[in-house]
C-alpha cells in the first residue's frame, strides 16, 4: 500500500495549491523540493524589514473575481499598482506607453496628436504587415518609442536583434491613449501583505513538506510512496533530455542592502538603453509603500539589479523561448507526458509556458478538481 495519495514535486504556487486543495478533500499528501524553502520563483524573504523578491518581481494581477478571492484566503493584499518607469540614459518615461510618455517624446498633448505622431512613424517606415517583433513595435508606437525603450531592453532580455524575434512577444504590450499608469489595468491587483512566502505557508499547513529533496535523484524511492505524481518541475528534465533541452533565458541578480531609505522612488525602473548591462533595478520596499507590517517606515533600502543571460543547465530557467523550434520539441515531450496514467504536469516549467500567477491558480485549481 502507498503511504500518499499524491506526492507533489515542487512547492511553488502550483504544487501548495494542488496540495491544499486535496488535503481539504481528505487525500494524503507529501510535498518535496529541492531547494531549501517553499514557495518557489514567489520566494520572498525578509531583510532588515523588507519583503525582498528573491527570484524577481512578482506582482499578483487578475480579471479573475474567484481566483482573487481564491489567494485572498491566505494572505491580505495591498493596494499596490504597477507604474514601472523607463529609463534611457537618464532621462525617464512613463510605462505603460501613454499620454504622459508621448508629451516627453514629442512634445504632443492630446490624443488626436500622439496618434497621427505613431501613425505617421509607421507610414514612413512602410509597415503593413509586421513580419517580426521590430515591425510590431513601431507599428504600436512609432519608431521613436521604439528605438529609446523597446529596442535595448528587449534585446538584453532576450539576446536577440528585435528583428530575429517573433512579433507575438510584443503583441500585450499596453499603448494607451490617456493618462492611465495602471501597467496590467487588472480588476484586482496587489502584493500579499508581509510578502508571498506566508501565503504559501497557509496553504502547506498541516500537510508534510520534504526541503532539499531532489526528486529525480530519488525516483524510485519516492515514487513507491503515493499512487500519483504531480510534476512541476521541467518536463524536458523530467525525461532526462530524451530529445534534447528546451530553451529558456535565465536571470541573475546582484542585491544590495542600502543604508539610506530611498534609492529610486519606485519599486520598478527598467534600462531601456542596450550599454547598461542589466535590464531593471527593483527597489522591494516599495511593493509594500516602504512600510513595515506594522506601518512603520523602514529606514534602509534593498535594491536588486536583473541580468538576462541564455539558459545553461544548473540555471534557473525563467522564460521558456516559445519560439517554433522549442514548441515543436516541447511537444515530442508533452506526448510522452499525455501517455502517462500516474503524472500530472502542471506549472510554468511543467508546461513550457511563460504563465501569470493568476492562470497558475486557475490551472491548479482545475486539475485538482479533475
């Protein structure tokens, strides 16, 4: 007989919700991974009093009225709203692309003007049918925007010219037409007061977590434990690269803990030049408005600057390259994967896509009630 119903790999957001959901219905469950906390890429971590993003920032956004109500059980949510501020050689530019970015560009102050602006640039740049990411951004916002705060920040991102990148990529950019600095524009948006790593904590208690426990190096032994697996981690891993390493671009992060109380005024400003060699600086304080939990000011800062870099294995794979080389391999593996009786992939890396949080509550959600 298995101990467990259902061993769930990876505690992250995806695992701890499939993990509530069947100890609520009564199921068994054990919970591993191999790093040394919970909470996966939403890890946040106190310092000095500042809820510090370990893996990047995460701000959760939704039109979803369950989903928000779903998270709002295990955690109390801010008021926070995305309003990251673009930086290009000093001087700065309001993002989302709006009314306010296009009065610095050009100098335009009503709609009517920023439009023939972005229309104009288009015209001359003879685009009818964007063919590639370059083409889609200037046909969204000319080709000024383009060239300050799209162009160096997103080839730092990706490691790609814009013109090697499929339009897609840009296709959700947010342009608007107003004075609106609302990034996502989301019907419910905010950081979890006291940061993520207590509200993956509610969801894991009284269910058994396994720390620093590598799932693939103990199959055999773990999977003799429960009738089923759930499976978060990377599905090309999983099948130990049967056919080959699906992409990723990774991150890394260079942190400093400031002794002063504010070094940018903004919890995001994005580098939009292609010299600086990182692609935003985040100022974690201000996902909570610089106060403690207790409303208490905090007197120092903790900055975290990102650099994008191609994905090698023993990285932390971050954005899946879902070009049509990597779904046509990610779909050799999903496959296999659809083949088996007692794994349930489930996740970004499980499925090979870039999701928001909100999708991965749902989707959690979902598969634990099939």
């Amino acid at each position: 007989m298995s101990k467990y119903d259902y061993l769930i790999v990876g505690a992250g957001l995806y695992g701890a919700i499939f993990a509530h959901e069947m100890n609520k219905a009564g199921k068994k469950v054990l919970v591993v991974d191999r790093r040394s906390h919970i909470a996966g890429n939403i890890y946040t971590e106190n310092v000095e009093g500042v809820n510090v993003h370990r893996y990047g920032a995460h701000i959760f956004h939704t039109n979803n009225k369950e989903v928000w109500e779903y998270v709002n059980r295990f955690a109390t949510f801010n008021r926070y709203t995305n309003s990251p501020v673009a930086n290009y050689k000093g001087e700065l530019y309001s993002l989302p692309f709006n009314m306010y970015t296009f009065n610095k560009m050009w100098g335009v102050v009503t709609p009517e003007e920023a439009k023939a602006k972005i229309e104009e640039q288009k015209k001359a740049a003879g685009i009818t049918e964007p063919q590639n990411l370059e083409e889609q951004a200037i046909s969204l916002v000319g080709t000024d925007i383009y060239e300050k705060l799209i162009k160096g920040y997103t080839m730092k991102q990706w490691g790609r010219p814009c013109t090697e990148l499929p339009s897609f990529i840009i296709k959700r950019l947010p342009v608007r037409l107003t004075f609106d600095n609302n990034y996502f524009n989301a019907l419910y948006q905010g950081i979890p007061i006291g940061g993520y790593t207590k509200m993956i904590e509610k969801m894991l208690e009284g269910i058994e977590v396994r720390l620093d426990t590598d799932y693939l190096a103990n199959r055999d032994e773990l999977d003799t434990l429960a009738e089923k697996t759930v499976y978060t981690g990377a599905i090309d891993e999983y099948y130990g690269y049967r056919f080959g390493a699906l992409e990723y671009r990774s991150v890394r992060f260079e942190e400093e803990l400031l002794d002063k109380e504010n070094y940018q005024g903004n919890a995001v400003m994005n580098y939009t030049d292609s010299e600086t060699p990182y692609t935003r600086i985040i100022e974690h304080k201000w996902f909570e408005f610089g106060k403690d939990e207790n409303g208490n000011d905090i007197p120092k800062t903790v900055i975290s600057k990102e650099y994008s870099s191609e994905w090698k294995k023993g990285d932390e794979p971050y954005y899946p390259v879902n070009d049509q080389k990597n779904n046509d391999l990610y779909q050799k593996y999903k496959d296999l994967a659809d083949k088996e009786t007692k794994v349930i992939f489930g996740g970004r890396l499980g499925e090979y896509k870039y999701y928001d949080m909100d999708i991965i509550v749902e989707k959690a959600l979902n598969a634990a009630g099939r």
